[in-house]
C-alpha cells in the first residue's frame, strides 16, 4: 500500500462526515483508507463500498467497484471483481456490463439522449447499489487545448477553453491521459558487458536506447463552471502542471483531454472533494464540509456508500506539444549528464558496476582511437530505457522505434 502519509489518491472518511475523500478519476489509482476505530476503539472494522466512474451516453462506460481498506493494511485498493453491473433507464431496461480487469465495461453507446438513467451495481453478500435516475446532460465540445509559461520559465500549463450556448450554467469536470517521448541525453557509440567487454553498438541499438516513452493519466479533481461569468465561456482552465525540466517536455508531449458536463449538484460534490483533499491538515483539524455522493444501498438504506455517477455525453480533443514549442526545457539541470570523464580499461567493470556506461573511445592526438580508455556518464544519460519504455502508443506520429 502506498505510504499513508495521505499520499495522493490516499482517502480517510468519518462514517458521519466525510473527513477526507481525495476523489480520483477514471483509470487513476484509488484507495480509501478508513478505520472506524480511529472513530471508535470499540468497534471493529468495516469496509464501505467504492462506486467509480459515469454513465457515458454514446461512449463505453468504465465503471470500478470495490472497498475502503483499513489504515493499517498493507496491501493495495480491494477491487470488487464479481459484481452485477448494469445500467438501467426509467422503464427497467438494462444494459449489462462485463467484468475486466480491476473495473467494469458497459456499452451504453446506444444509448438514447432523451431518457434518464441510473447505474446498478449487485454484490454478493453485500446487496443492492444504485445511482438516482438522471437525465442526460450534453457535454459541449472542447474549443481548444492551449498551454502558458510562467514567468520565471520554470512551469508550463495546460489549460482548457470551453463554451456553451445555452443560458444555464456550465459545469465541467475533466480528466486527462498524457504521453510522452523523450530521448537519451548522449547517443553512446559503445556499449559494455561484463562477458563481452567493450563492443560497439549497431544503428538499431543506439536507436532503442535513443527513443522512449512514458504515461499517466490524471489523478487531480479538475472543475470549474461559468456561475458567476457574463458569458456561459470556461477560458483557459488550469489542468496540468509541468516543470521546466519533466522530460514530458524534452521531445514530444501529447494530452488528451476528456471534458464531461455535470449537473450543479455534481459540481458541487466534486468541488468538496477537492477542498477537502487539499485543505485538510489532517485528523485534528477543523472538519471540512459534509460530502454526500449519490450511490445507496437498496438493500440497506442505513449503509455508508461512496461515489458519485454521473450522466453525461463525453467530449474529447488531443493536443501535441513540441519541445521547440515549449522552449523552457532543461535536459540536465543538475549537469549529471554534462559530466563525462575518461576512463582506463582497467576501471570498465567498476565503472559498469557503478550504473555508469560508455560512450566513445578516447582519441589520441595521432587522429586514431585509443582502445584502451574511454568516455563513461551514468547509464541513464545514453540509454533512455532506464527511466522509460518502449511501449510506444499505437497513434504516435513518428517512426522511432
């Protein structure tokens, strides 16, 4: 389990007011930490159900269930993984989901935009949960991506623009799903091994370790509405944070963003959530604000369940960032890979074993190589694979391999 120091995506509840609960989205590791005996030693432990995700209308609808855990467990999120899972309209047509890996995938793209629905969810030993029913609410689409420096250049931010031309309010959520590659800081021409000594590298191997990939989806709680705006325009939205020298930054950084419009009541849920997860000072502290989801127990009225569903359209737009584009980008801030030094034969296997690599052969003033000495940096400066993948995305807009 993830140090519970209340790292992110770490949550407490009071049975009676929800104390911490640092809401997740789609896709984003969640775990609910909760003991009722902090509340009261008497009493023995339980576990509250954890609904996660939406009703996508016209989309796929990926739904996780499962447990708070105890503080003190030691293991990771209790995902529910035998549940009936079921979205279901007003008149009790049902459109099942299937169980896959650690959540549950519900076609709900035919569904009709006029109706009202709510999602279902039966476990065994457990009973009966379910959302309200609600109508579907249209999700306008995203105006554009764009991204700001600070002043100092030492941050970038993604920002989002949104508008709708109706006259209620707009709410908003949104989550994003980032990738990224970057490439080795040296391009070595050597390489090393403690079987087969120093040997140079072919054009395919320096490319493997010159080109890398790395993700993340979003775990933060991004909001925000037009209320108290003139115009029904969500302009330049903060989503994302990134730091002159992330190497998100360093060749290519593609964001896609998921916008989902919400009812006022989910705004306001997912607003406590945030300021409870981010204001709290801990179990001393002054209470946040009671937060109420909108999933129940049938089976049990009285019974605590977490979660809030909503039901909406989906709007989704990509954007790729350059390096030259973002210009802030510091490879080496610390000058780790910029330190390169000369190294007699005798020193390779220490050297090797000291997570340092070769890069070139010294050269005499002759003009020839020198055979017997060579340049070495730490490895993960010429080989990016030490801090990446080669888990290239299927769309990515380029041939390195």
């Amino acid at each position: 389990m993830e140090d519970i120091q209340m790292k992110k995506g770490l949550f407490r509840y009071n049975i009676l007011f929800v104390w911490l609960f640092a809401g997740m989205l789609l896709f984003s590791a969640c775990i609910y930490d909760f003991s009722v005996s902090e509340l009261d030693p008497g009493k023995e432990e339980v576990s509250l159900i954890v609904v996660e995700g939406d009703i996508a209308v016209g989309d796929y609808s990926y739904i996780k269930v499962y447990t708070t855990i105890p503080l003190e467990a030691v293991n990771g999120t209790s995902y529910i993984t035998n549940a009936r899972v079921w979205v279901e309209d007003g008149d009790g047509m049902k459109v099942q989901g299937t169980s896959q890996t650690g959540l549950y995938a519900i076609n709900t793209t035919g569904l009709s935009y006029d109706r009202e629905y709510k999602l279902c969810v039966d476990i065994p030993g457990r009973g009966l949960y379910e959302s309200k029913l609600q109508p579907v609410i249209e999700t306008p689409p995203i105006d554009s991506i764009t991204f700001s420096i600070k002043d100092d250049n030492t941050e970038l931010y993604i920002e989002v623009t949104t508008h709708n031309d109706s006259n209620e309010p707009l709410y908003c959520k949104w989550s994003y799903e980032s990738d990224w590659e970057f490439q080795s800081y040296h391009v070595p021409q050597l390489g090393y091994s403690p079987s087969l000594g120093m040997y140079e590298l072919s054009d395919q191997q320096k490319s493997i370790m010159r080109n890398c990939w790395n993700s993340e989806k979003s775990f933060d709680i991004y909001v925000a509405n037009t209320e108290d705006l003139s115009k029904n325009l969500i302009y330049k939205q903060r989503l994302n944070t990134i730091g002159y020298a992330d190497k998100k930054l360093d060749y290519l950084y593609s964001t896609l963003i998921t916008q989902t419009a919400i009812s006022h009541e989910a705004y306001v849920y997912w607003s406590n959530i945030k300021k409870n997860s981010s204001e709290l000072g801990g179990i001393f502290a002054p209470q946040p604000v009671e937060v109420k989801g909108n999933i129940i127990s049938v089976s049990n009225p009285d019974e605590v369940a977490l979660g809030y569903v909503s039901v909406s359209t989906k709007s989704v737009l990509r954007r790729y960032i350059t390096r030259e584009e973002a210009e802030i980008y510091d490879p080496d801030p610390e000058g780790e890979c910029a330190h390169v030094e000369p190294y007699a034969i005798d020193m390779w296997p220490d050297l090797y074993a000291s997570n340092m690599s070769p890069l070139t052969y010294v050269m005499l003033e002759s003009g020839e190589l020198n055979r017997n000495e060579a340049r070495w940096c730490m490895n993960f400066c010429s080989d990016c694979r030490y801090t990446g993948t080669k888990n290239k995305p299927s769309y990515w807009p380029n041939d390195h391999i």
